[in-house]
C-alpha cells in the first residue's frame, strides 16, 4: 500500500525507526539530513524544545531549491525538568536509566513540516512509567543494545521497553520518534 502525495516527500533524519514507521505508514521518501546544532534557549520550556528544534531542522532546507516536501522531527525525554538526552557512553546511559527506573517522564516528540516557505510544526507527549530496574538489568540492557543513539538512553521497542516499562500514557510511536497520528494528518492535504 502506497499512498500518493502531489509532492516528493524527503525524511530530514537518520534515524531507522522513523524510516520504518514512515513507510509502514505508506508514504514513499527519500532522506536528506542536514547538519543542525541542536542548541535551544536555556530558558525555553522543556515541553516546547523538540518542536523547537523540529523546526530548526527545516530551516536548514529553506532554500531547497526542488519541490519537496520536508519531513523532521526530534525526540527528548523529561523527567522533571530536566532534558535527558542521547548518552555520551555507558556509564552515563546506565546513569541515565538509573535515574529514570521505577519513576514516570515524558516523551515529547515535535515534528515540522515544510512546504516552500511555510513551517507546519507540532508536537505530542506521552508519559513512560519504568518499574524499579536493577544494575544488572541496566548493564545487560546497554551491553546489547547500545542505546547512544535514543534520547533518555533507551528505545521503547528494545528489550528495556519490552520488559522494563510498566505504563504508557499516550502514543507508542510518538515514544519511538515519531507520531505517525500527527504526520498523517499533516500530510493529509498534499494526499492525490
């Protein structure tokens, strides 16, 4: 199944789960990624940041010269206040986890869609309830399944999620990087 759009459409992001939740959505892309620096205003609120950087990503592709359609997204993790984002290396992804086991945070995944010059930008929020992990579990976790690339240090669909999470509050997808819910929406205007 493949649904037609009346422009190309190009995934800004490297990230292989929004590649598959965007093709199981239907929709055929190609992908570009631009280099951003994902620096936000220290005093921004934390449930604004990943639609704010969202953002930042298309305006790299402001003066893309084709007819594209551009499609990018970013992810944070928050507990609190504080912006937990993709670990450095082991020690802080078990840090990391540490600090998120047995508690509840949110995910908040923004994404932009850019036609032409005009940015489309939303953002949804679903809450994670981990159980008490112990160290064992998190060092098993990150041996396997390094989890750099996954902001808050870890991927709902590995096996921390698969065993680890006790509650979730909102969309799975949004959890994973991106709320197909909202992008289909967003693309529902340019359907042909």
């Amino acid at each position: 199944m493949h649904i037609s759009l009346s422009r190309p459409l190009v995934l800004a992001s490297n990230s292989p789960r929004r590649r598959q939740l965007l093709a199981q959505c239907g929709f055929e892309f190609s992908t570009e990624v631009r280099p951003t620096e994902e620096i936000f205003p220290a005093a921004m609120p934390p449930d604004e940041v990943a639609a704010y950087l969202a953002r930042k990503k298309a305006e790299e592709f402001r003066h893309n010269t084709q007819d594209n359609l551009i499609l990018c997204a970013d992810t944070i993790v928050v507990k609190g206040d504080l912006i937990l984002n993709k670990p450095a290396d082991e020690k802080e992804a078990i840090e990391m986890l540490g600090f998120l086991s047995g508690a509840t945070h949110r995910v908040v995944t923004g994404v932009c869609l850019l036609d032409k010059d005009k940015f489309i930008t939303q953002s949804d929020t679903a809450t994670v309830t981990f159980r008490k992990l112990t160290t064992q579990e998190l060092e098993f976790y990150v041996k396997y399944q390094p989890p750099f690339d996954k902001a808050g240090g870890y991927g709902i669909q590995d096996w921390i999620g698969l065993t680890g999470i006790e509650r979730i509050e909102g969309s799975y997808y949004t959890i994973m990087g991106l709320p197909t819910h909202l992008v289909y929406e967003m693309l529902k205007p340019y359907f042909v």
